[in-house]
C-alpha cells in the first residue's frame, strides 16, 4: 500500500516520522510491504513553493491508499493579511479529495483519567465517536460583501443538500451498528432551515434504512451542555461541519489527554486522511518531547478505514494501551512526573 | 416603575411568582413603588390565542420598564408539525424590542462548587459574563429551500453588519471597565466572511474607543475547549447569535448548578427582558420544588440594568448568598441532603 506522508509544520514532522516507524513495524510483522513519500502541505509549503497545497501533493494524494497528516500552522504564517495561510491547505485537501465524513473518535484512556478536567464519576465510561460532515455547510457556502462604513454587511450561506445529508447519516449509522448501536444526530432545526432538512433526511434514512439502530435528535445548545454532564450517554453522534468543528473541539478536551486523540476523514472510495486532533504546538516543535501517541493511534485508524486491516489496527492500540499501562508519559501526560522523549514513546510501541 | 411579568409555561408561574415577591420587598424597603401586569407567551399563549406571543403581550412590553420572564416550552407544544411553537414568541419578542444583547453572567457560587462537573481546581475563581448578539447573524438571515430528490437543497445565510457589531462590542467594553476591564471577542474569522466584518470591526472599536480595555480574540472552536479546562481565566466575552447560543448554553454547564443563573436581553433605550437561563422543566412543574434562585436574581439584573439601582440589586444578590450559606437548597442543587420548597426557598430570600 502506498502511504503519503504530510509532516506539516511544528511538531508535525516528529510525530509523523513515530507513526511511520509503527506503521513499518506493523509491515515487517503482519508481511505487508508499505511504500511512503512525503510531501508539502500548510506553512512548510507556502515557505517553499508559495501556495499551502501545491498541486505535486494533490496529485501524490490522489494517487495513493491512504494519507498521514501531521499538523499545520504556527506564528510565522498568522499574518491576517498575508494572501494564503496554513489552514488553507487543509480545508482545499478536504475538498479536492472529496473528504466529507471526519471521524473524532473521544475515548477515555482510563491509565490517563485524572488527567480529565472533568470529576471521574462524570468522566469514566466516555467512548463517543463523531462524525463531522467536512465538505458543505456555512463552510463551503457562498460569501460577500456589500455596503460601506456602518452599513457594511457582510454575509455566508449554510447550505445542506440531501444528498450530502443522507451520505453522512448512512457512515454514522453504519458505524453505529459496528459499535452501541445508537445514534444521536446534532442540528438547530428550531431555527436553522439548513437543520430542518437534515432532521428531516436523517429521519427518512434511519426509518428506512437503519430501523434497528437506537437514534434521537439532540439540539446543538443542548448538545454542549450534555457532554460536560453525561458524555458517558453518547455513542455515535454525526452533525454538521460547524456544529461538529466545535462539539468535537469541546468533546476532545474532555479526557483531557488532546495529545491521545486520532481523527480521520474520509471520502467515497479515494484515500483517506488521518491525523491528530492537536495542532502543531510550534512551542515545543524540535525539542523532542511532543506526544506521537495521536499520530500513532491516527495510523491505526488509517488501517483499520482505509486498509481493511482490522487485526493490525488493533494491535497499535494495544501496544498504546501497554506503553500507558507501563506508566510511559510524554511531558503533555506526566501531570508533574517523569516523562519521556517522543523517540522513547515510539521506541515503546514499535 | 412599571414591570410586565411572563410567567409562560412549566414551572414558569411559580418561580416568577417568587421573584415578583421579592421585588415588592424589595420596593418596600428602599420606597420604590412598582406596578406588576401579567401577560400570556409561550405554549399557555398558544393554547389561548393561537399565538405564541399575542399582540397584547408585545404592546405592554413596549409600555412598561422592564420584562420578567419565566420560561416557555414543553412537551405539549413539540409536535413537529404545529403551524406554531412557543420558542417563535422568545424569537419575536426579541426582535420585536430590538433586545440586541444578551447578558449571561456565569458565575460559581463557593458553596455550590461540589455541584461543578468539573474539578475543584479549574472552575474555581469562574467569573465570565457572556454577550451574546440576539437579532442577528444566522438566527434571521434569510432561508430558501430548492431542487427535490436529493438535490433538494436548504440555506439560510448568516449577516452582519458594521453597525449591529460595532453596538454589541461597544456594550461588552462598557461592561469589562465595570468588571476586570478584559475582553474577549469570539468568531471564526478563519473560516466566514460575517466572522472577518466581525473581527475587522470590534478590533476598530477597541482600539479607538476602549484602548484601555485588554482585548483578545479567540476562535469559537478553541473557545469551546478553553471553557473547560481554562474558564477562570475570562472575563467578559463577546460573540454572534449562533456562537453564544452554544457558548452560553455549554458555559451554563460549568458551575453546576443551572438553577443559579439568570440572563438579561437588552435593546437601546426600552425595557430589558429578564429571565432564568433554565427552561421550563415540565416535569416538575406544579411540584412546588422549582428553583426560584435563577428567576430572583434575574430580578436583580433587572433593578441594575433597567431601573438604575445597583444596591437594591446588590440586597437581592446578598440574599441569595445568604440563604446559600444558611444551607437552604431546593431538590436541583442538594445533591441528595434535604431540600425546600419553592415557597420556602422564595420566603428566606424575602
Ligand atoms: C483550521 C480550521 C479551518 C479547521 C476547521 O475549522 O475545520 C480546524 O479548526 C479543524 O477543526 O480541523
Ligand atoms: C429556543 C431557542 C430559539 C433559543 C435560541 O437558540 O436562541 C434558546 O436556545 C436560547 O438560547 O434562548
């Protein structure tokens, strides 16, 4: 299988280079021959060749099984009037590969739970996977501006189509079914048109398709009250591109390990794109110590989703679970105590 | 001075009904005279009008000081199909008095703290009183539904102006020198156009009118996970309609104890409209257990913000902490030890 590798920016370029070591393990020990190459994406590449996705990383994408992402962004690129930024490149990559489905998988790794700003009893239990629509929506809708000084307005259209609707409800609840069987659906249909269409398509998709599965609507208000006091009740929950940008930025700080969290986003047959949840922390990029742990656990994804290799998948995260039990902690996760290097924490579960 | 009260549905009636005795013990001891007219919002106005909010309802808002709301909602208005439901009254009314702001202090009472979801040492010291812009962005831009089969397609646009950002920013500023004179702005300049007019505007604001203010902005994203693993750390912040719809209603969440909050909807010049943040609980409604706390000191927001008296809305919001002190508790917030009633509970706050 043929793997491209987005190291990215900050510590993007450490933890891939930890993932890339695991996924050769897996290759030497399970008989699979992987085949990797790097290429440019975010600051890196506006450094180098001015644009954040140049065309030579499209085309190695398209061509490939699967893709690994580090992070993207720093300092250096935050200009608010530079003419291109980092995170461009991510949401052109999602779009261009079709990506429409991010998986967030927000499972408590009990070694870790005091590490929860959360009181246990609150906590413990929580294994949530999200499922954020990534290609439509206010997103990618229609933008402009018009008018001058107190008048001027500027404005951005949600837009959800049934089709995008349907294809996203029908990978939750396929995932629901693989899982606790349930699935709650995230919208504001009491006052968003876009979410009137969504509860209304999602209903007609779980009653005609997946009537065995367990599924309630929830409203985002009240979506981001429960997981502060019940996350442990939730087991798949998809939702739209906003909506699901912020509940899973809510939900990732809950186990209060981000550098623990995998994601992955999918599309309709092409490769997928896996990579951590946590950014590029440029305050600690080259310094040795960042957590691969995510990046690691983000290749299992990608053999799991785009590999359909299920035994191997499970395997890394077992080995994570292991070096965890162990009492191996990167500084993010030491809470004080020892920790170790990010070529340690690799060494660990290779 | 004049106050219509909205006792709309649930437990609605009962906790005004506290909160209203409470400001005539309030206008006895200071000698202010008020006047109380009820008036029908909600389901009840519904089931008696056919209108969530009737035109009577609107015209004594108009004529009075302020507005005392208690809750709207439940179970028997939710039929999907209805040709109305009671949250277009909250809707209307808003738009219909221009209460371009909303104010939600989320403040930790100490003696509640056991009631916080989170641990000790994060929520402590949480202060935060939130701004949320109330008639614009998404919640009224425009909505279209096109195409059938899966082309069908729904949008609704979110709009700012200059004007209706420039107004928000100016009374969160106001509210920061009153407060800890720091502000944060919240958006996804990243990503949407209103987001970037947003930004480019309260940054203007701040910078030629409140210099003296410490200003920041945060994405809504980081936003959402900086609540709970950070929330001591803010002081006044600021956002859209949507965004604080969410922010709020997860913020509301921290303290533990929902039954403590209150919220205050202000336009420029006529009366504010004053409310707990909680909904309508139908399930315990006529029980006599409600919460009347969060109703109280929304009464209290409503002598500072409508009718200029800080003491006697300081009395009130002593009392409460008082009451809290002397180990009262209504069922809500005595996490199993024994309980008042909402009368008994109304009572030691008079
Ligand atoms: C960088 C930004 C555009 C992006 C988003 O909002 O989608 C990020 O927050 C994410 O969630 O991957
Ligand atoms: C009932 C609903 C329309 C309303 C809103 O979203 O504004 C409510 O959630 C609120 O926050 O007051």
């Amino acid at each position: 299988a043929s793997i491209v590798l987005l190291p990215g920016d900050g510590i993007g370029p450490e933890i891939t280079q930890q993932a890339k070591r695991v996924l050769e393990a897996i290759g030497d020990r399970f008989g699979h021959e992987f085949t990797f190459q790097s290429q440019l994406i975010g600051g890196i590449a506006i450094d180098e060749t001015g644009d954040p996705l140049p065309e030579a990383t499209i085309q190695a994408c398209r061509d490939s099984d699967a893709i690994l992402l580090g992070a993207v962004g720093g300092p250096k690129w935050d200009d608010p009037s530079a003419k291109t930024r980092p995170e461009a490149g991510l949401l052109k990559i999602r779009k261009e590969l079709g990506l429409f489905a991010n998986l967030r998988p927000i499972k408590l790794f009990n070694q870790l739970i005091d590490a929860s700003p959360l009181r246990r009893e609150i906590i413990e239990g929580t294994d949530i996977l999200f499922l954020r629509e990534l290609t439509g929506g206010i997103y990618f809708g229609e933008s402009s501006r018009t008018g001058s000084g107190p008048d001027e307005t500027a404005s951005q259209a949600m837009v959800y189509s049934v089709r995008e609707v349907e294809r996203i409800v029908r990978l939750a609840a396929q995932a629901a079914k693989g899982r606790g069987n349930r699935l709650t659906s995230v919208d504001k249909a009491n006052v968003l048109e876009p979410s009137r269409l969504w509860r209304q398509t999602a209903a007609r998709v779980m009653a005609e398709e997946f009537p065995e599965v367990q599924y309630d609507v929830v409203l985002v208000d009240a979506m981001a009250m429960h997981l502060i006091n019940r996350p442990s009740d939730f087991d798949v929950v998809v939702t739209g591109n906003m909506f699901g940008d912020i509940l899973t930025d809510e939900a990732s700080m809950l186990p209060g390990s981000l550098g623990m969290l995998p994601s992955a986003s999918l599309g309709s047959g092409g490769p997928g794109l896996y990579e951590p949840i946590h950014g590029s922390a440029p305050d600690i990029a080259g310094k040795g110590i960042a957590n691969p742990l995510a990046t690691i656990l983000a290749a299992a994804m990608l053999l799991r989703h785009s590999l359909n290799a299920e035994t191997e998948a499970a395997a890394i995260e077992k080995a994570v679970a292991d070096v965890l039990a162990a009492g191996l902690r990167t500084a993010d996760i030491a809470r004080g105590g020892p920790s170790v290097s990010t070529d340690a924490m690799g060494d660990a579960v290779v």
